[in-house]
C-alpha cells in the first residue's frame, strides 16, 4: 500500500517489496509473497483479506518474525526488523507485536489451568512482579476479556472455543504490546460468538491504544473491525484502501467476488459466480 493520508496517524509497521519463496522440492517452488507493500497506521486495524493461498498469512508470520522474507523489508514503529536469535531481542519484539492464530488450544497446556498460560507470558515479561502480583494480573486480565477466576482454574477441555479464544488474546495483552496480529482469529467461530470477540477487540484497541494487523478471509467481519483494508491474491496485493473504499467501490474484479461471495443475511452462492465476475465462461 502507498503512504495513506499525511493528515492521518503514522505507520507503525511498514512492510516494503516483501518477497517470500517456499521450495517444496528439487523442481517445485511456491511463490507465497511477490514484492508486498503495506502499512498499519498506528492505532488503527489493517485487514488483509484473500482466498487461503494468498500469502496473507505468511505476511502475518513474517511480520512477527515467525518466518523470514527472502526480499523486502518490515520497520516496525520506524524500526527495520531484522532475523535475530537473541532472546533479549526476540523478547523486545515480543513487546512490541502478539500474535493471536485461529487455533488458540497450541498455545495451551492441556493439563494445566489455562491462567497459568498466563501467568508464564508475565514471568516472561514482568520480572517485576512477585508470584502474588502475578496472579492479581492474570485475574485482571481474565476480567479485561469477558473471564472470571473459575475460567482462569479451569483447563482448555472445560472452555467453549470463544472462551479460549479469549484466553488468547489476554495472553497477548500480559505483554503489553502495542500492535496484535490476528490470524483468522474468529473464523472459527459460530456467528454470535464472533459478534462478541470482535466486539471485545474493539473495546481493547480503544483501552489500550492497539494497532490490529486483521488477517482473514471473511470480508463480512471486515467493516465491524477495520479501518483499512489490503486484498491479496497469489501472493500480491492487488487492491488497497479505506473499509468504504474497497468495500463500496472495489475497482478488481477478483475483490468484487470476494464481496459477492460474503455470507449475509438471505445469501446463497450463485453458481458459476466465480467465473462470472472474473471475467470467464462459466
């Protein structure tokens, strides 16, 4: 994405000409990134939005540092990230950027309370704080999402998907960081409870100053929570701007089939709409 409006917020991540190539073999190779540019404007959520395969998540862990770029470079807060082993320097990061997967339970203990998730991430973090203040923050926290000192005792196969999404993310918050990504964070859940996450997301950026990095497929949870929007297929951004104006006058046929195809009230799949707004037979 070009720099947004000089009158708007500052970019607090700036990712530019990032190229990532996976090599599956002798003779095989995925090209998951192709030259990349975008921003996050601080504290406001950029959604990337595609089709599974269209390399958003892989920006998502490049950002984070969970992968690296073979070209190109992520700044975050005007900082350019580089590959590191240090874990001084992998924990700084970790203050900076939290990360929240669709998938919460590979960050849980199955046999242990899910507070003492928590509780590892402020050892992590807050060597300040005694084993008493810490279990004061993790019953903070636990309240700052939705949770009470019973969920925080409970262990994972005692909470509902949403419940343990919410775990997740005061798991990221224990760091106090200033941007989360959220990787198909509330894909996997039931319409009503989504409507709930999303809204405790908001409530949270607003609290705390959060800057989101929204990675999805859904363009139907988009206008809830975003402010501007990134469209990537096969690895590239092929359309970028503000929510209303990607989703209202979306100038790529591919980003208008992505809106047609958005579950909404009433909504049925239309056969051959693919091919019809790509331009192809049916």
């Amino acid at each position: 994405m070009n720099a947004q409006d000089s009158a708007g917020p500052s970019p607090i991540i700036r990712v530019e000409g990032l190229s990532r190539t996976f090599h599956l073999g002798r003779h095989t190779s995925v090209t998951a990134l192709d030259d990349v540019s975008c921003e996050l404007r601080s504290g406001t959520c950029l959604a990337v939005v595609g089709e599974s395969g269209s390399g958003k998540s892989t920006l998502a862990r490049v950002v984070v540092g969970l992968e690296h770029a073979d070209s190109g470079t992520v700044s975050i807060a005007g900082t350019p990230v580089q590959p590191t082993t240090s874990r001084r320097r992998l924990r700084e990061r970790a203050r900076q950027v939290q990360m929240v997967f669709q998938d919460p339970q590979g960050s849980l203990n199955r046999s242990l309370p899910v507070g003492a998730t928590i509780d590892e991430m402020l050892r992590a973090h807050r060597p300040d704080l005694d084993r008493s203040a810490r279990r004061a923050q993790v019953l903070d926290l636990f309240d700052e999402v939705g949770l009470t000192e019973r969920h925080a005792d409970a262990k994972p196969s005692a909470l509902s998907g949403g419940q343990k999404q919410r775990v997740a993310i005061a798991r990221a918050l224990a760091a106090e960081p200033e941007i989360i990504v959220l990787d198909e964070a509330v894909s996997a859940l039931d319409v009503s409870v989504q409507a709930q996450v999303l809204a405790l997301l908001k409530r949270l950026r607003a609290e705390h100053g959060l800057s989101y990095l929204f990675i999805t497929h859904d363009l139907s949870v988009v206008r809830d929570i975003a402010d501007d929007v990134v469209v990537m297929r096969q690895g590239r951004v092929i359309e970028h701007g503000t929510v209303d104006e990607v989703l209202d006058r979306p100038r790529d046929s591919y980003t208008r089939l992505l809106i047609a195809s958005a579950p909404r009230p009433g909504w049925k799949p239309r056969r051959g709409l693919r091919d019809q707004l790509l331009g192809r037979d049916a």
